[in-house]
C-alpha cells in the first residue's frame, strides 16, 4: 500500500466509511456529491469533514475506482512493486512466482 501521511489516516477511514465506489451498468465510478453529501449528513459527519476533506474523498474516490477498472485488465501490473535490492531476493520471487505457475497448472489439470 501506498505511505498516508501523517495525520491523515482519518480520510481513508472516511472514504471506506463512504464506501470507496459505486458500482453501476458501466462499472465502478468513484462517489458522486450526492452520495458523498448524503453519508455526511447520515452519519453526522458534516460538521467534523471540511469542505477540502470532502474534496478529498472525491478524488480518492475517484482514483480507487480509475484503478480498479485499470487493474481488472488482463496482464496490468500492480500501482506498486516491491523493492528488491539483492540478486538473491529477486531469485527467491522469481522462483516463488514459478512454482505458483506449476502449482496453478496442476491444480487447473487435476480439475479435468
């Protein structure tokens, strides 16, 4: 996950409070002013969430849901890699993500 800066953590609780997304005929879209005014008002967040707190749920709405749909396209890399500094480390994830390749396919065949 990406590093939430100091003090802010409480916007992310917000934003899963709010619900993240909206899920319609076309996909996941970020939450609209409505449905952000509307948790607001009914969970007696409207005097605590600032306006600019309110803004930032949007965008991190927003931007949940742009890569959610980013990512549920075939062969997309993750927003983040792990960093890997030694040759050693990136062998053992090399072969780690080998062996779950041959494990799926075993799995895949025995099914048959």
């Amino acid at each position: 996950m990406p590093e939430i800066p100091e003090g802010s953590e409480y916007l992310v609780a917000f934003l899963h409070s709010a619900g993240t997304a909206t899920a319609t005929g076309f996909g996941l879209v970020g939450l609209s002013w409505q449905e952000i005014d509307a948790w607001a008002r009914c969970t007696d967040n409207i005097g605590i969430a600032t306006p600019r707190d309110l803004k930032i749920i949007h965008l991190l709405s927003r931007a949940y849901a742009n890569e959610y749909q980013r990512a549920s396209k075939k062969n997309v890399r993750p927003p983040y890699e792990p960093k890997i500094e030694l040759v050693e480390e990136t062998r053992e994830v090399v072969a780690k993500k080998a062996d779950d390749i041959f494990a799926s396919l075993l799995a895949f065949q025995s099914r048959k």
